[in-house]
C-alpha cells in the first residue's frame, strides 16, 4: 500500500494530508453551526410555508448546489423550480 506520493517534487503523506483536509472542513462546520441564529429559523420557515414554488439559482458550483437542494425539497413535498 503507497502512503507518500511525490508532488511538485515533494514526498506528502497522504493519510496526514487527508486529514489535514477534515481538519479544515470540520472546523468550517463548526463555525458555520456557531453561526446559526433566528435567522436560520426565519428562512426555514419561508421556505416551509411558502405559497408557490421556491426558486433556486446558481451557475457552476452553486448550480450543482441547487440541484441538490431541490432534490431535497421535492423529497420533503416542496415545490421548487431551478434555474
């Protein structure tokens, strides 16, 4: 089993790199989670009572994003419509 690669003319250690990498992205959860305030709540329930379709937007990333969530909305019995 090959636990260093060469790249870039340096050796990485790809279970430490793969690590550092869950570092980095468990702490941006975390952050993210400290974050959420009423305003969470208040979008949430615009999104859950709104009378018509939710309108999802996004090009490139954002696009593949909104994809996601509206397959999660049409799953939870929300109409959505993306752009």
């Amino acid at each position: 089993m090959m636990r260093f690669i060469e790249k870039k003319g340096k050796s990485m250690d790809i279970l430490k790199e793969g690590r550092r990498v869950f570092d980095i992205e468990i702490e941006a959860l975390q952050k993210t989670r400290d974050a959420l305030d009423d305003t969470f709540i208040d979008i949430l329930n615009l999104i859950i009572h709104c009378p018509g379709k939710v309108i999802l937007t996004g090009m490139g990333k954002p696009g593949h994003i909104a994809k996601k969530l509206a397959a999660t909305f049409a799953s939870l019995g929300t109409m959505y419509y993306q752009i």
